[in-house]
C-alpha cells in the first residue's frame, strides 16, 4: 500500500511538473514526501539500497504523470484552461496547513519570541521572486527543430541542469523557466513524440527522440543530485527560515499558473464553478495525502 501511495504521489509530481507556472517541489512538500526525495537523492551514494527503494516507486510515478499529463496537457489547456489551472492551484495550497505546523515546530525550537525577521526576509524575498519568474515569461514560443550535434547535446544537458535545479526548488516551476528561454514546447514535443512513434511502431522517430531527450536527462539528473544537497543544508542549518521562504514560493504559485496559463483571459463562469469544485477537491486530497505518514 506504502508504494501504491508514493507511485500515486509520484504521479501527482510529474504531472505538475510538465504545468509552466507549477512546481514539481511544491508539489512535493504538499504530498509530504520533499523531504524524503531529498534525503534519498542526497544519500544516494551512502545508503544506495535505500536510496534507490524509496526514489523508485516515486520515480515510475512521475514518469507516467510527465508522459500522460504531458499528452493530454495541450487539449486541456486549450479547452478547458481556468478549470484545469484551478485544480492545480488547489492541489498546491491543499499542503499549505501542514507546511504551517511543520513551519512553527521548527522556528519553536529556537525559544524566541517576536516578529521573526529572518524569516520574514525569506518570505518576502521568495514570494516576490515566484511573481517576479511568472512576468518574466514571454508568449509561446515555436517548437525547434533539433539534430543531435555535440553542440546541440551540450545545449540539452545544459537545459536539463537549469530545469531540473528549479524543479526541486518549491514554488519554482522548472516548465516555466524552460518557457522563459524558450525550449518548453521543444521538449514537450520529444515527450510525446516518443509516445506517437510508439503508437505508430515508427522505431526511427522513437530513437531520434530518446537520442534528444538523453543529454537532457543526463542534465536533470546532476541538478536534481546538485540542489539536493544545498536544500540538505539549508533544512539542517536554517530550518525555520528555509520553510518560510517555501512558504512565500507556493503562495506565489496561483498567480505564476493563472498568469502563465493565460487562464483570467478564458474565463467563464461555467469553467470558474468547475475550477473550484476541482480545486476544492484537489486541495483535500492533497491534504489528506500529506498527512498519510510517507516514511
């Protein structure tokens, strides 16, 4: 049942993920698992068998939610954009009270009193930063054809690295930050793409994306490895802090998915009653998951 759960989870972050203006990492201190993901990437080397036991059922999770959400993404944003946005909006707040009581214990322990200004240095700064990453994305860019060249592997590894640093961080949406720089639907087309050529049995389209998609990976795997360790520090050094300033990053989300998405322009009220009976419901079960003891 525990693994049921953590590929459930899984699938919950990969999904959020591939949203521009949504956080995998927020996704995942919501679903109550960002500190074991951290703990286990960081610990790899060390405890490798454990690492591996509790990064796997998350890791097949994820993968099925990037490559399914990512399929379907652009019909249900086109289509159905404010509902869509809402429920994910929901799904990133519904972890919000946890976070808040895991906030308080940590700034407890240090036995003082008053306005705590460090934190709430952290908070401002990050929570405007969230906003400031959402108005600095640009209108949606062409998709680009790519050939693999050792400069165009260099280029991906490099993307792969950027993205996946801000993918850990929560309240950062790494799709975002690829939309800024203008390689998002480039390699959202990978993704599906390999879904199409196997569909189709068109083995060369499948190789010529895998091929693509590689260095990519190879670069997502050394930011994921390298921003774990950093955030280990942070959680252990500057806990209350640290939690103050995710705070303020997921605060900002709703604004960074509506304004992304482009969700205000399409409303309708139909679609605003539909997003927040989704949202509403997202928000419980995150809530509900989130207090499902991870370890």
């Amino acid at each position: 049942m525990k693994a049921i759960m953590d590929v459930l989870r899984g699938v919950a972050i990969g999904v959020a993920n591939v949203i521009p203006g949504v956080s995998g990492g927020t996704m995942a201190v919501s679903m109550g698992v960002y500190d074991k993901i951290i703990g286990a990437v960081s610990g790899l080397f060390k405890h490798f068998k454990q690492s591996i036991l509790t990064l796997l059922p998350l890791g097949v999770g994820m993968g099925v939610g990037i490559v399914a959400f990512g399929y379907a993404l652009r019909y249900l944003l086109a289509e159905h954009t404010l509902a869509t946005c809402l429920t994910f909006v929901g799904l990133i707040l519904g972890g919000l009270p946890i976070l808040w009581v895991r906030f308080k214990d940590s700034y407890a322990k240090k036995a003082r009193k008053g306005v705590p200004a460090g934190e709430a240095v952290c908070f401002i700064a990050l929570l405007a930063f969230g906003v400031g990453m959402a108005l600095l994305q640009g209108g949606d860019e062409a998709v680009k054809t790519l050939t693999l060249t050792p400069g165009t592997a260099l280029l991906l590894a490099a993307l792969g690295l950027i993205a996946s640093a801000t993918m850990v961080i929560p309240g950062v949406s790494g799709s975002m930050v690829l939309m800024v720089l203008g390689y998002y639907n480039t390699i959202l087309d990978l993704v599906t793409g390999c879904v199409d050529g196997l569909v189709a049995g068109d083995f060369a389209l499948i190789l010529h994306n895998v091929s693509l998609l590689l260095p990519f990976g190879v670069g997502v795997a050394l930011g994921i490895f390298a921003i774990a360790k950093i955030i280990e520090y942070l959680f252990a050094h500057f806990p209350s802090q640290t939690f103050a300033g995710i705070i303020g990053l997921i605060l900002s989300s709703p604004f960074a998915v509506l304004y992304s998405s482009g969700a205000l322009a399409s409303f309708t009220v139909p679609g605003l009653i539909v997003g927040l009976v989704l949202g509403a419901a997202g928000a419980w079960v995150t809530l509900l998951m989130g207090k499902a003891d991870p370890e």
